[in-house]
C-alpha cells in the first residue's frame, strides 16, 4: 500500500466517521438494542452492510459519471467543497449547543426479525442516507480520481467500526454519550474533519 492511498483511506474512513456518528433514530436504535443486548448482531450487521452497498453505490456511481464527464470535476470539487463548510459550520453549531443521545425506554423489538425489519427501515427509509452516502460521499470520492475506492473502503471501514462499538460496547458507551459535553467534542472534531476535508478539495481545483 502506497502512502497516497493510505491517506486517501484515512481521510475515507475520517469523514465516513464524520457522516456516520451523529445523533440519530439509527443510532438511538443500535444503542438502545445494545444496552439490552438483543439481537445485536443482526442490527450491526445490518447497519454496517447497508453502509456499505451504499458507499459503494456512490463511489462506483459518481466516480464513474466523472471519468466520462471531465469538467464535472472542477463542478464535484466546488460543489462539495461548499457543501463541507456549511455541514462544518453546522457541526461547529451543535458543538456549541451539545444534545444528547437517548436510548431510554420504548418499544423494543422481541424478536430477531422485528429487530432487522426495524434496522432495515431506519436505514433505507431515511432520506439523508442517500444525499450522505451516496451523493455526498461519492462525489468526495470521485475527487479522490484513481484513489476514490481507498477513499471508500476507508469510509466502509469507519461504518463497521462505528456500529460495532455502539451495539457491542454500548454498556460502556451510553454513560459517554448521555452526556451533551461528549458530544460537543464530537461535533467540534466533525467539524474540522468536514473543513479539512473541503479545503484538500479547493486545493486540488
């Protein structure tokens, strides 16, 4: 492995890191599901394969549209550069104004295939995973040019890692997380990831 590609897969798995971990009913679901240890690995494995076919839908999609299309590529670099400041900016914002994650009581799934029926529908019925994952990330990747798949397999790795460790290490997690100050931190890292990322963008125009 060359050193360009392990920074293109470092910075993949930075801002899949960046998308991914933020408060959400996806998240709130793997925690909670966690903390009662039910059917936690049907919901990781869901969640993190998901992520996947995503990411990779987006990478090949994207990455493809650009090679045939080049001046689309000075259009990608802008577009996301702009897009990754604003989403910074926000980041910054809630990292001023932390909340927190629930996953107090609700209705839990009481069985393993209620538990990936409920995964599969706040993944694949969520909006925002195809502007993030799909669109967004796949047009950060295409400017990565010949490294867009490090690029990706950096932001697949950083699905895996993240919801492992929500859904089997949530018993040590969900004390961090119900504290808004963690997630300040956590915004104010996603929002310098988001920046860096914008700026490596402007500078490859």
């Amino acid at each position: 492995m060359t050193s360009a590609t392990l920074i293109a897969a470092l910075t993949g798995l930075g801002f899949g890191l960046s998308l991914i971990v933020a408060i959400g009913a996806q998240n709130a679901f793997v925690l909670r599901q966690g903390l009662r240890r039910e059917h936690v690995g049907v919901v990781v494995a869901i969640c993190a394969v998901s992520d996947l076919v995503l990411i990779g839908a987006g990478v090949a999609g994207v990455g493809a549209l650009v090679e045939r299309i080049p001046p689309l590529l000075l259009a990608v670099r802008l577009g996301g550069a702009a897009f990754l400041f604003g989403y910074a900016v926000l980041a910054g914002r809630r990292a001023l104004r932390p909340a927190r994650l629930e996953a107090g009581a609700s209705d839990g799934a009481a069985t393993a295939g209620r538990a990936a029926l409920t995964a599969v529908a706040l993944t694949w019925l969520n909006p925002h995973v195809y502007l993030d994952t799909v669109l967004l990330l796949g047009t950060i990747a295409a400017g990565q040019g010949d490294l867009r798949w490090a690029f990706g397999a950096g932001a697949g790795l950083g699905s895996l890692l993240w919801f492992s460790a929500l859904g089997f290490g949530a018993r040590l997690l969900a004390p961090v997380f119900a504290k808004p100050g963690a997630w300040r931190v956590l915004d104010a890292v996603i929002a310098m990831v988001m920046a860096a990322i914008g700026v490596q963008l402007l500078l490859g125009v």
